[in-house]
C-alpha cells in the first residue's frame, strides 16, 4: 500500500510539473520584444514587427502623463509580462544597453514598458512597420534611441508636409478636447450644440482663423475672455478642435498663429 501511494504522489507531481512546464509558453507571449532599427535619421526603437516607438517629452521618468484622448493617438506599450531587449542589443560593434528597458504602472493598473525611464508609446497615424509619421510632432513626440535620449534632428526631412500636418492636428484636436471639457463645454455643450452658448456645430464662421483666436483670447458678448488663463499651445488646441469637430472642417491653428494674434 506503501509503494501504491509513493507511485500515486510521484505520478500526481509530475503531472503538475508537465503542466507547468506547458504553460511557460503562454507566459512568454505576453512579453514585449523592443528592438533597435537602423535608418539614415539614427538608430531608434521599435517594438518586434518594427513598428516604430516614441516617447513624449511631457512625460516625467517612470510617470506616463498621456491618457484619454492623448492615449487613442498615443496608445501605450503594455506588457503583462516583461519588456525583452531584442534585435541590435548588446551587439559588439555599437553596444546598446537593454538593461535600460524596464516598466512604470499606469493609472488605470496597466503596466507601460519603458526605456531609460521614458514611457513608449505608439502613434496611431503609423500604418505599417518603418512609418514614423509621430516623429517631432508638436515639438513633443520623438523616436527614441537605444542610448534613451529623443531624435530631433531632421524631424521635418522624414516626412511630407502633408502626413506632417496630419500628425500635427491629429496631436492638437486630443489636447483639445480636454480643454474644451474643462472651460468651454458648460457654455456650448458637449457636442458643440449650444449649451446657452453659440452652437458650434456646423458653424461656418468658425473658418475665420483671426475672429476664432480673437473670441478665445478676448472673449466677447457674453463669453469671458481666457487669455490669461489658457496658454498659445492650450488656445491653438481647442481652437483646432472645434474647428474640426461635429461636422466642421476647417483646419489646424498653431501656437505661431496665436502668439502672433495676441
């Protein structure tokens, strides 16, 4: 009976040993493989199928700062498991540090890989592996290198000006939207219907770029004024974004637009 059992426990500890060991692929999936891409701009990451990484100068180290509307342009690196150095790491010629590679929590309980402390983001206007449509966007969003520093260098070689204004009002309508929750919403609604405020959907004067920033920066009739409350980048955002939103399309305003209507 002695040995009966012995072979029954011995059996039953190597069946949990086989399923543990079956179970480590699945483990390993959920790692994240960040790798190093080579191109005429510098060496910069990119995560496994070459799709290019960024990081956003407003972030602190080990503190993503980009949620919301910011996130569905900007959307994360998560890993459920770890960050793994890949291809061009540790290579003799040009040692690169995977070391550097680590995470930082997330304030919805996510975990966002990190590199040199920066949180890594995609962008969403990248379709295809080796697009770096994000790069120099806003003056904040840059590709990273594997030494943990951001490429500024050649931003506006990289891409047509097209595909670079694209980014540029895709980048300004999300922080827009934020601003216009907080301080315009109330008064024209959330949807730009008309709150007790001028209704802003579907509203043509809004393609006078001088009476928009005017109107933001001094207000008028019943609006305050936020000139001194909101700053260039906050007045372009939120001017971009109802600009574009609910059926208009007019169009991006920049900081230089505001700061030169002030």
């Amino acid at each position: 009976m002695r040995k009966a059992s012995a072979w029954i426990s011995l059996s039953g500890f190597l069946l949990l040993l086989l399923q543990a060991i079956a179970q480590q692929p699945a483990a390993q999936a959920e790692d994240v493989v960040v790798k190093v891409v080579h191109h005429k701009i510098g060496d910069y990451l990119a995560d496994a199928k070459g799709r290019s990484l960024y990081l956003f100068t407003n972030d602190t180290k080990n503190t993503p700062t980009c949620y919301g509307a910011c996130a569905q342009n900007w959307p994360p690196l998560l890993v459920r498991g770890k960050p793994v150095a890949g291809e061009g790491f540790g290579v003799m010629d040009d040692f690169y540090d995977g070391r550097l590679l680590g995470t930082a929590q997330r304030t919805d309980g996510s975990t966002q890989v990190t590199f040199s402390g920066w949180p890594l983001y995609y962008f969403a206007g990248d379709k295809d592996p080796g697009d770096m449509k994000g790069q120099g966007v806003g003056g904040v969003w840059f590709l990273i290198t594997p030494r943990g520093e951001p490429i500024k260098e050649g931003v506006a070689a990289q891409q047509p000006a097209g595909a670079q204004t694209d980014a540029l009002l895709a980048q300004l309508k999300a922080e827009g939207q934020a601003v216009y929750a907080r301080v315009c919403a109330p008064c024209h609604g959330q949807e730009g219907e008309g709150a007790g405020g001028v209704k802003l959907a579907g509203n043509s004067q809004l393609g006078n770029v001088r009476n928009v920033i005017g109107q933001i920066v001094g207000g008028g009739q019943e609006m305050p004024a936020f000139g001194r409350l909101l700053s260039d980048r906050e007045i372009a955002a939120v001017a971009t974004y109802i600009r574009n939103s609910w059926g208009n399309q007019f169009g991006l305003i920049t900081e230089e637009e505001v700061k030169a209507a002030r």
